[in-house]
C-alpha cells in the first residue's frame, strides 16, 4: 500500500551553501473508484483512508446518505497486468435495493469542475439532491450556533493536528469542530476535497450522518465543491482560512449553509448564514 510520505533527494541552497539532502515529501497517487464493479471516478489523493474517502465521495454524489446504504468496500486485487494489488482501486458495493446511478460516460455528475454544469444549474442539482435541510427552520440547524472567539481559535487547533504536514509542507487538511471548538475528527490530503471527503466518509461508516451539530474548517479556499460537500453531508458552518468563490456563496445563500472566510486570527468575513455566529453587535445592511 502506498505511503503517506516518501523521501526524494534534493538539493538544498542556502546563503549561498550548496549541499545534497533528503527530503520528505507527501505522497501522491490515483485512486480509481469503482461502484459494484463498473468505473466511477479517478482523483489523486494522498494514500490512507481510502475507503472513507470513496464512501465520502459518494455521498457527495448523493449516493450514500446512510451507513446501511452501503454493504462493503474492498481493494481490487489483480488491478495490473502481472496481476498485482496496486491499492490504487476501490470497488463501493451498495445494499441491496440501493438505487445505482448512470454511470455512462454521459452521467449526470454535478460537483466536479468536468461535469459541465455551472451557475443555476450547479446550484439547482445540489438543492434538490441534498438529503438534510440546512435551512433556518430545521431544528438542528437552527441550534448549532458558535462565537467568534471559538470560531477564531479553530485554525491554530487544525494546524496543530497536522501531524503530516509538519514533515512535508504540502498537505491540505480539513477538521470537524463542536460549536464549542472540541475537535471531532481531522484529515489530511494532498486535495482538500479528497480531505473533506476523509471526514464524511468515515462519518458515514460510523453512522453519524448527518453532522448537523458540525463546524467544517478547511486549510485553503471555500470553493463551490466544498461548499456542497458540506450541504450534501448536512454540516451547517463551513469555514476556510482563505477566500470562497462567488458560486460557493450562492449555494450557501441558497441552502442556509453558513460559510466563513478568511479565518485569520480574530478576523473573519461571513458572506451567508450570520445568524449561527453569535454576533454582539448590529450589522450593517450596507
């Protein structure tokens, strides 16, 4: 199975100083997702928790939404020529009398970047698919409330969970947090979608889904795909420590996803959903 780091030589400058040294590097490879044994998707991740991040992927498919849905998940033996196990394909077998989507070259895929669709139609297939309401009058969003304090220490917790990246650097990471800031679970990847997709695939496999008492904090930027893996999990708060897309605000907007940016320190911008920061002063509507 393949490692989480690898060393590679590399030549180090410094001041002027020439040396040879080894270096730790986050591993890269493909994962081929296959459901009941037919190609679904291939994305580059960082190996280890495989089998969450297919189970995760498929609930961003809409898929899965609960863990008697899915009835085993196993690595593809024989996946070369020579008959080998790469542990670089998955094989999701669903339930039986779990709906299989069209999975054609034609499939109506709506999260990825290839899948053709953007704008109202993107935001459209995310509203009528997602399984949880995040709306304002469903209880448990409604109750999930956190203050900006908690909220402005979440990024220095991820980053101390970080085990990875300490050695390599080059790791996104996405965590789930109590509204109180106790850290639920974290994961690493080399994409923070595959990291998102570690976090609800193994909440999934312990039947925790929906996160509906949830905060989401992710490394990077809030894009529209991270914003709908939080709809499509049920997560009420998503928060990134950098900018998120025009689109990802809509779909918030739109689906009573509260979504906060640029998380540094004790500053933040909340561009949807405000009502669950427990905000102490008024707001101006300008």
């Amino acid at each position: 199975m393949g490692r989480v780091t690898e060393r590679r030589r590399v030549i180090r400058v410094r001041d002027g100083a020439v040396s040879a040294r080894p270096d730790t590097l986050v591993a890269e490879e493909p994962l081929e997702i296959r459901l009941n044994g037919k190609p679904l998707a291939i994305t580059m991740r960082t190996p280890g928790d495989d089998f969450a991040l297919a189970a995760g992927f498929l609930v961003s498919e809409g898929v899965l939404g609960r863990r008697d849905e899915l009835a085993n998940i196993v690595y593809c033996a024989g996946a070369t020529e020579d008959g080998s196990n790469t542990y670089n394909v998955v094989d999701v077998r669903l339930a039986p009398g779990v709906a299989v989507p069209d999975i054609s070259l034609e499939r109506n895929v709506y999260t990825t970047s290839s899948c053709g669709l953007c704008g109202k139609a993107s935001l459209d297939a995310v509203r009528t698919t997602a399984r949880w309401s995040l709306a304002p009058a469903d209880a448990d969003a409604a109750h999930t409330r956190i203050e900006p304090e908690t909220l402005s220490a979440l990024p220095d917790r991820l980053r101390a969970a970080q085990r990875v990246f300490d050695r390599t650097g080059g790791l996104h990471a996405a965590a789930l947090f109590t509204p109180d800031g106790e850290l639920l679970d974290v994961r690493e990847d080399v994409g923070r979608h595959n990291a998102v997709d570690k976090l609800v695939g193994r909440a999934l496999q312990q039947g925790a889904l929906p996160l509906s008492g949830a905060v989401l904090l992710v490394s990077g930027r809030a894009s529209f795909e991270l914003a709908q893996k939080a709809v499509m999990a049920g997560i009420p708060v998503l928060a990134a420590v950098s900018a998120p897309s025009s689109l990802a605000v809509d779909l918030a907007a739109e689906t009573g996803l509260t979504l906060v940016g640029f998380l540094r320190g004790s500053s933040m911008n909340v561009y949807a959903g405000e009502e669950r920061i427990a905000l102490r002063s008024a707001v101006d509507g300008g």
